[in-house]
C-alpha cells in the first residue's frame, strides 16, 4: 500500500490522491487499506516515515563504507543522498519528509526539519565526536532548513537537481557549519 501511494504521488500529487485510489493500486480491497489507515493522511505520515527511515540508513551505510576527511565531506555526503533519494525514491520528491501535507507529520511536537536535523546531528556526533551543545542543535537546524530551500530551488529549476544549485547548497551548509561549529 505504501509502495502504491509512493506512486501515485508522483504521478497525482497529494491533493488528488484518495484511499480508494491507493487499494485500486495496490490491488487491495478498500477495507484492507481502512485496517491500517484511517485516512489519506496516515498512508503519507507512514511513507514519509520510510522515507526517513531511509534516508538516514542510506547516510549510516555511507559513513560505515566511506572514509571521510572530516564532518564536511559527511555533509557532502548527506546532500548528495538527499538528491539521490530525490531522484530515485518513489514518492519522496512529492513528499519530501512530509512539509508538503503537513510540517508536523513525522512528530506531534517538532516540525519536520527538527525531526530530521535531530537525526542528522545523532549521525554526526557519533561518527566525528562533536561537541554536545544547544549550539550544535541550533545550528544543524539552521543548516538543514538552508539546505532543504536550495535544494527545493534545485528540483524546481531542474526535475534531476540543477547541478550547480547542488553544489551551492553544499557550499552554503559547509560554510554556515564551519562558522558555528568553530565558534561553539
């Protein structure tokens, strides 16, 4: 059901996409759909959640398998699998991580960004050992609503990621990071 909805998002977008739509797709009965989501709503929190799940796996595997020179070239590397899973991932690029239903999909609480900068930090402290602060916090908020706004700016100048808007929300992030993280 999941796989459907990813599909019909690209194809129909949010606001077209119905439960009835989604168990024609999945080759389901509508009930069967019912039995796990109440509404259109909770099928897209549940593929956005895959979508996290994902992307933050993507990025894990990357720091097992890769040698980096420091958290900049993680920040590389966290970009390029957003464009990546932008490019390839069902439902993602009408999805995002949920900002386009609703900016509170993946948390009651927290909005989707300080879900995923939460996420991203974890994977940084872990892998570089940077210092633990409300700074470090604020900061990888900062960064990451930076990054999704120029990267949404790549997508809608090029359906595969203007390159050279890429390469400036890489910039832009390492730049804004090497500031904070030197004065924190």
């Amino acid at each position: 059901m999941l796989d459907a909805c990813a599909e019909l998002l690209d194809e129909i977008g949010y606001e077209a996409l119905t439960t009835t739509r989604i168990a024609e797709r999945a080759g389901v009965a509508i009930g069967s759909v019912y039995q796990f989501f109440p509404d259109k709503r909770a099928i897209t929190q549940a593929l956005t959640r895959r979508h996290v799940e994902l992307f933050v796996a993507r990025v894990g595997r990357r720091f097992i398998t890769e040698d980096y020179t420091g958290w900049w070239d993680a920040v590389d590397a966290i970009i390029e699998e957003y464009v990546e899973m932008h490019r390839a991932v069902a439902g993602f690029r009408s999805l995002h991580f949920g900002d386009i239903v609703d900016l509170n999909l993946l948390d009651s609480v927290a909005d989707n960004n300080t879900v995923i900068a939460g996420r991203l930090r974890a994977l940084l402290l872990k892998e570089f050992g940077l210092a633990d602060s409300e700074e470090l916090d604020r900061a990888m908020l900062v960064a990451v609503e930076a990054g999704d706004a120029v990267l949404k700016l790549a997508f809608r100048r090029d359906p595969h990621g203007a390159p050279d808007i890429v390469a400036e929300a890489k910039q832009l992030v390492r730049g804004y990071l090497s500031r904070q993280l030197r004065a924190g």
